[in-house]
C-alpha cells in the first residue's frame, strides 16, 4: 500500500509492515460499520422487548448498514464536533424512517466500546493464526533438527549440548504461552452491552417504564447480537479499561517473545551457525558489499520494543479514569491499541518470513562443538579412567592441568589438543578410539530429541489444529 500524498505524514505501521487484514480492521469503513451494526442490534432488541419500533425501520436500517455516506458524516463533525452525533446524522439521511430510533436510549459509548471491543476480538484471532503459522514454521524446523547437536549456553558462555531443534522449543514454548493467554482473554471479554451514561441504564429504565427485567434483557441480547457472552455486569460510562490493559499485555507478551527469538537468532548469525534468509540480491551494507547483516530480526527487536512499551499506556489509562469516567483516554486509546495491534500484526509477519527459511549452517555448528566438547567430556572421561582403576583425584588434577593449557593455547589461535593430551598420558589408560566413543556430542544432549517430540506432540498440535487455517494464512500471503 502507498500513499499519494507524499506531504502528509503517514505511519509506517500502514506503508510498510502491517498486513491489510490488520488495517482493515482498525479503518474507518471497518468502525463506522460496525457502529450501524450495533445500531441495528440495539433497534432488534428494544422493538424485541417491545418499544414502539416498527420492521419497516430496522429494514430500512439493514439496507443501509454498510452503505457510508463518510463524506456526509466527517462535513457533519465539523460543525458538531461530536463523531458520534454526526454518525448518527448521516445515518438517518440514508433512513428516513428509522431516524427517530437510532441510537435510542443509548450513550456515546453504546458504539464506541462496543465497536472496540468487537475490533480487539477481531483483531485478536487474527493475530492467533500468524502466531499458528509461525508454530507450523517452528515445528517443521524442530523435527528436522531435534538431533543435531549444538552448543547450548548459559550467560552467553558454552555450557552444555543441546539440538538446534531442542533449541526451537524454547521459541515455540513462549509462542504457546502466548497463544493461551490471548485465548483466555478473548474467552472472558465482556463488552459494554447497553449501560447509558453513567452505567446506571437510567435511560433505559425510562424507555421500558422501570421494567428491570426487560432492560437486563437488552443488555444480554445485544451483547449475544455482538457474538459474547455476556456484559460486563457493573460499568461507568466504559467498560472498564482494564479489559484493554489485560489483552494489550498479551500482545505485549507476543513480542517479548518475538524479541528473545531476535536476539537469539542475531547472536547465531554473528557466530555463523544460523542465518536468517538472505535474498539473491539483497543488500547488506551500502559501505561493506560482504555484509549480510540480520535486518529481519533487527527490525524485529525493534518493533518489539515500541509494542512493550506502547503496551504501557494501558495500565495508566485504566488507572485515571476518574470515578465514573474521564476523556483522557480518548485519544490515547486510538493510538495505543491500533498501534499495538498494527505492530504486532506486522512482528509476526516478519516472524513467519524468517522461520520459513532459516539457515542452519551445520559445518560451522560441528566446528564450534568440537572445539568445546573436550572440556564439557572431562567428567565422562574421568568416570571412564577410574572403571579402569585409575584414581579419581590424581585423574582430575591432570584434566584439570591440560583444560587449563589447551584453553591458553586457544586464547592464542592453536587448536583445542585436550584430547591429544589425554590419549597420549599413560595415566588415564584410554585409547583414542575409547575417548572418541566417549565424546560423542548426541550422548551430551540428554532427551532434546525426546523433548522435542513430546512437546511438540503435547503442546505445539492442538493449538495448530484449533487456529492454524489454511485458507486465511493463503489470503495473508504468508
């Protein structure tokens, strides 16, 4: 998508990452529909109950539903400075006889909340089936590498073995994480429903002559109408921000996760064992043409970044919404949670494009195990030398003597000899062909490639079948 209007800022959000799914989501055609949607809900379920609103009108509110006069509406804010109010306007010019009954009983935040609410849901699956997209991707690669052995790494130092498919799982086990906390909020929103203007549906009460059961009853047939299930029960003039806040910290949560796999993989890159893909005539640096520099995972982490911290501004909106409300979370709320979702959105992109063609150098991953394997096979080594009788503290006194040479030698450029000078000592009583079996690198890895499966099996396939479509990754051109 670009922009025409090349003196006009525009976010890069919509020129450059986010998909157009995404951004048809958080458009006005989207918003403004969806506002004539609940207005029609809102005139079912009162005519339902039994208001004086006649089938000719809700009619006549159908056939116009999604046919915007914007033009009419965006003219008719100037003047009133309320969007609300000249939404409702431009509505009742297209339906004459229903412009009486628009919007009755309700407040500003009948469509608004209500609207955002519906917005998030949406926008909420369709962020569960890029994070799906990015586990098939994952799980792909895990089963093809889950017996591979690498380095593994504590505090950016070599620690033990693992699989680089082993190594996957940590990836996908933040997506999973991810993926059920989404899910637990979609499954507990409760939107608005209908609550008048202070929360109290004193307007209502009004409309239906102090029948409370029928005004709860609206509440509960609107809100079904909006595909929920139920209201939220107490409210101010909003839902409570909270609810925002909760599903904006799942996102944030997303790109926590995005950012641990862009750092891992960023590191990777610099040691040559994994790549991000690199295009035939892709450009890497404008000064150094060798360059192949990692610009997927680092636009990565920085989307991840301005997504943790935009997440923020949730947490305080929610907390200064003075006792029944404040307009103070207005204009912050049209940013935050767009954008938020844009970012994600577009994060997840970038994720899916890299998962489905990483690199995996195994020559270098093999030099770089066994350059430090000899040290991580000390212990092995030793148990070895003391089943032939040999003392065990003498044993570690000499393994300990030659770790510490062989590691100088290497600070200085020479090859790691710890093994040469453990199968030419008398003293351990091994043969080369002896040490060698027991420096194996798969023996070091411990169940990775049982984990591997196990998890995958246990944790990665059900939410695959439940939120991998096939159909919409093929409309996401991913």
């Amino acid at each position: 998508m670009e922009s025409n209007n090349y003196s006009s800022y525009v976010s890069p959000l919509s020129t450059r990452y986010a998909s157009p799914e995404m951004q048809y989501l958080f458009s006005e055609e989207y918003k403004f529909k969806t506002f004539r949607r609940l207005w029609v809900y809102l005139a079912e379920a009162e005519k339902e109950l039994g208001l004086d609103i006649t089938q000719d009108q809700i009619d006549e509110l159908k056939k116009n539903q999604d046919n915007l006069n914007l033009d009419v509406a965006h003219e008719r804010e100037k003047i009133v400075k309320h969007d609300v109010m000249a939404h409702i306007y431009a509505y009742g010019l297209q339906c004459p006889k229903a412009k009486g009954i628009i919007h009755l009983g309700a407040t500003s935040c009948y469509v608004d909340d209500n609207t955002d609410m519906i917005i998030m849901k949406e926008a909420s699956k369709l962020i569960l089936t890029k994070i799906a997209q990015v586990l098939v991707n994952l799980k792909k690669f895990a089963l093809k590498y889950k017996d591979l052995p690498c380095l593994s790494y504590t505090h950016l130092q070599p620690a033990q073995m693992t699989t680089i498919g082993r190594r996957a799982t940590l990836w996908m086990n933040e997506l999973v994480i991810d993926t059920k906390n989404i899910q637990y909020q979609l499954d507990n929103l409760q939107p608005l429903g209908c609550k008048g203007t202070t929360g109290t549906q004193a307007s209502f009460m009004d409309l239906f002559k102090g029948n409370e059961k029928k005004v709860k009853k609206l509440d509960e047939l609107i809100v079904k109408k909006m595909g929920f299930k139920s209201p939220i029960m107490v409210s101010g003039q909003t839902y409570t921000r909270k609810e925002d806040s909760y599903l904006l910290n799942c996102l944030a949560g997303v790109a926590s996760s995005a950012y641990k796999f862009s750092n891992d993989l960023r590191i990777l890159q610099s040691f040559k064992e994994m790549e991000e893909p690199f295009e035939k005539d892709q450009v890497g640096s404008s000064a150094m043409p060798y360059k192949r520099n990692p610009m997927r995972a680092e636009r990565m982490s920085g989307l991840s970044r301005y997504i943790i911290l935009n997440s923020l501004n949730s947490d305080f909106t929610a907390g200064t919404q003075f006792l029944e409300r404040t307009l103070d979370d207005s204009a912050n709320r049209r940013l935050t949670i767009s954008e938020c979702f844009l970012g994600v959105d577009a994060l997840l992109s970038v994720y899916i494009n890299i998962t489905d063609g990483l690199v995996v150098n195994k020559k270098i991953i093999e030099q770089r195990v066994k350059e430090n394997l000899p040290f991580m096979a000390t212990e092995n080594i030793m148990m070895e030398a003391v089943k032939k009788g040999k003392d065990r503290q003498q044993i570690h006194e000499l393994l300990r003597e030659y770790s510490q040479a062989s590691g100088d030698d290497m600070k200085n450029g020479k090859p790691n000899t710890l093994l040469d000078k453990i199968s030419n000592d008398p003293q351990f009583g091994l043969t080369k062909e002896e040490i060698a079996a027991i420096i194996d690198p798969i023996k070091f890895t411990g169940r990775s490639s049982s984990q591997t499966k196990e998890f995958i099996s246990a944790e990665v396939d059900p939410l695959i079948r439940k939120y991998h479509k096939k159909e919409i990754q093929e409309k996401l051109n991913v």
